[in-house]
DNA sequence: AGACTGCTGTTACCGCAAGTAACATGCACG
DNA sequence: CGTGCATGTTACTTGCGGTAACAGCAGTCT
C-alpha cells in the first residue's frame, strides 16, 4: 500500500503506454488507418492482449494517437494564429501551417481524418454518432474561439464565430485534401486563393459578360 | 446469340441490379454504412454471393449506391444554384438545399461521407488513395465549372475557381457536419452566416478594442 | 520463509464479416 | 434431348477484433 510504489508503477506503465503509442505510430505510419491490432502488437514486440489492457479497445488506442497529433497540429496552429501581425497575415500564417502539415505527413493526416471504424460485433468504431472526425471537430471549435475573442461581431457573434469557425475550418481541409490528392498548384497560391475567397472576392468579381445561359 | 435475347437478359440483370440496390438502401438507411453483406442479402431476399456477382465486392456495391445518391443530390444542388436569380441568392438557395437534404436523410449522408474501408484481405476500400469521400469531391468540382463558367475570374481563373469550389464544398459540408450533430441554430440562420462569410464580412469586422492579449 | 497481491506477458480460443468454391436448378436455343 | 448460361444455394476459408485462462515475476504482509 506504498504510495511510492504505486508511484513507481504507475510511470512505468506510462512509460510503456508511451512506448505502444509510438510503435502504434510507426504502423499506422506505414499501413494507414487499417493497420491491424496483430501488427501493432508485432511492431511493438509483445502480443494483443497487452493491448487491449492499455487502451481498451481499438477505438481507444486510436483515440489516443489521434489526441497525440491532433494536440501537436492544435499548437502549431494556435502559434500561427496568435502571432502579432495583421490579420490577413495571421489567416495565411494559419492556413499554410495546416497544408505544410499535411504535407509533410500524409499518413497521418488521413489517419486523423478517416479513423476506419471497426468491423468487430459491438464496436462501431471510436466516434459512433458523430460524422466528422474529431480533429475538424477541434479545429473548428478553437478557431471559433478565437474568432469570438478578437472579432467585434455584435449580438449573435458567438453563434456566428461557431459557424465561421467550422466553415472556415471545413474550407480548408476540403481543399486542402484536394490540393494534396491533384497537386494542381503550389502551397502559396492556394493559400492566395483561400484567404481570397475568405475576404470577399466571390462577391466581388464581376459576371461574365458573354456567359452561356443567360 | 440473338440480339433480343441479350438484351432481355440484360434488362433483366439490370432490373434485378436495381431491386438489389433499393433492398441494400433500405439496409444502409437502418443500419448505418456499417450494414453487413449478408444483411443486404438478407433483406433482398437471396444470399451473399448474388451481391458479389452483380457488384464485384462490398467495395462495388457501396459506390453504386452511393453513385445514385450522389446524382440525386448533384441534381438538387445544380437546380438551385442554376436559378435565374442574384449571385447571393443562388448562393443561399444551394446551401439551403443541402442543409434541407442532410437534415431531411442523416443516415444517407452518413454513409456518403463516411464510405466504411472493408477490413477483409487484399481490398482497401473503395476509394484507395484518396481520402474524402467521392460525394465532396464531386460537388467541389460541379461548383468549380459552375464558378468558373458564370464569373470572370481573370488570368489563371480556372484554378482559382476550383479551389473556390472545393473550398467553399468544404465549408458547407463542415459547418453542416456540425450543425447536424449540435443543432446550434435553425438552418435558415446557418446559411445566412455561412453566405455573409463567403460576402467578406470576416474581413470586413472591426477588431475587439478591449480584447485579451493585446 | 511462505502465502498473497498485482502487474506483465503468453497461447488458444470465440464470434463475425468479407469473399470464394462447388454444386444445384430453371430456361432458351441447336 | 443435350448444351449453354444465368441464377441461386450451401459450405468453406481467411482474417480481424476481442476475450478467457493460464504463467512468471516483482514486492508485501504475517
């Protein structure tokens, strides 16, 4: 009944806890989503069952690797978005941080986004009910905040600040997963083109003149 | 080898193609996309292997179904968006309609967004590769030729207009996804916060004068 | 010392779903 | 009548998620 020893053997399960984490990592890395328990266990040189006593199940463990990158992006976009400059500059500061992650992490960025729920009886995979995963979920809510904090939006503005921030939030992973499927343009210009559209050129530009239709 | 009779068979398969699909929508409205081959069966009254003959693999037959849904919605949304009204308008009619669509089906939408990867062996999934789901990346694209046939967008417009139209997809399936869960506002609200976002009013607020931080 | 507790680790199993092989049946054509 | 051919079946394999049930190995209490 030492407190010390359950000390002790608490931080040594979270050492391992954090060693699977990692071996977890390296898996999903390289198989994507649907990279199977069997292998994780493999890669991390122990059998299932350990496993299953540290995270429950597989939702749990993808649970937990995903709150890993998830609050690793979260930061490099909350510095991005906090810097002192104009706000044009912090939007683009904020959305190219964003694509140059994904970027660099393909794998992880469509594990984050496409959990690949279970097949197994009772489990439904780790985000039944909701749709999206829950790092657009997180975003969009961080952002809204911020949006609420420093923009003067009068009656309503914290409701607004909810949309705007699932929007925007929803604005960039769309094109941002397209951008990085087709390449059709480099990171700049896209990150152009987003804040433009942001600052209100789609109700700005003119109609076509010879246009079909009408 | 008559010809006639060829395509009796055909029409005949194709009948029966059809009967299947509308068995397996009616299984996928109850069950979620994590309805089981043999559920499908089931409910059309036969055995598994019919579905894999008409449909190659589960892969095949949630890309029908999904085709069908996708064209049905497409429709919708080029019926709004089509209008012979004002940009702003348009604009709102089409989100409207897909808010009214999401709303009206969850289940539906659940399973276009959220196309399930099939755990067996060799198959990925249906969309290997790529990440969202094929319905995002359709609307984007619709939206993108949309753009950019009725707005003069410049030099290097077509670009532009398909990152608009990827984005501004983007944004409203986001804040729908959202919206559908939380129930925040009614919809007519959601799409006029979404329209004054895509009209420049985040560029247009004033800053906060006493806000946090400086 | 010796029984007790609690953790780590194993093998071997269950249930379930995807997908397939092999066999049975009805029907038009020569 | 036999020959194609599509339709349908049962019964199987493979692979995965998840779970007993058991084995070793600390440190603790009496």
């Amino acid at each position: 009944m030492d407190t010390t020893q359950r000390t002790d053997q608490q931080r040594s399960a979270d050492r391992r806890r954090r060693e699977l984490l990692e071996a977890a990592d390296r898996v999903v890395l390289r198989d994507g989503p649907q990279a199977s328990m069997n292998a994780i266990a493999a890669e991390a040189g122990i059998t299932k069952p350990i496993l299953y006593r540290h995270f429950g199940d597989k939702g749990g463990l993808y649970a937990a690797l995903a709150t890993r990158h998830t609050d690793a992006l979260l930061d490099s976009l909350r510095a991005a978005l906090d810097a002192p400059a104009d706000r044009r500059e912090r939007v683009e500061a904020t959305l190219d941080t964003y694509l140059a992650a994904i970027e660099a992490r393909p794998q992880v960025y469509r594990f984050l986004m496409h959990p690949a729920e279970g097949g197994g009886p009772g489990d439904q995979g780790f985000d039944v009910g909701k749709h999206s995963a829950p790092l657009l979920r997180r975003m969009g809510e961080e952002l809204a905040q911020v949006i609420e904090e420093r923009l003067d939006l009068g009656p309503g503005g914290q409701q607004l600040a909810r949309v705007w921030g699932h929007g925007i939030v929803g604005m960039m992973h769309a094109a941002g997963d397209w951008w990085l499927g087709e390449r059709p343009c480099s990171r700049a210009e896209l990150v152009r083109s987003l804040a433009d559209l942001l600052w209100g050129r789609l109700a700005a530009v003119a109609d076509r003149v010879g246009g079909p239709g009408f």
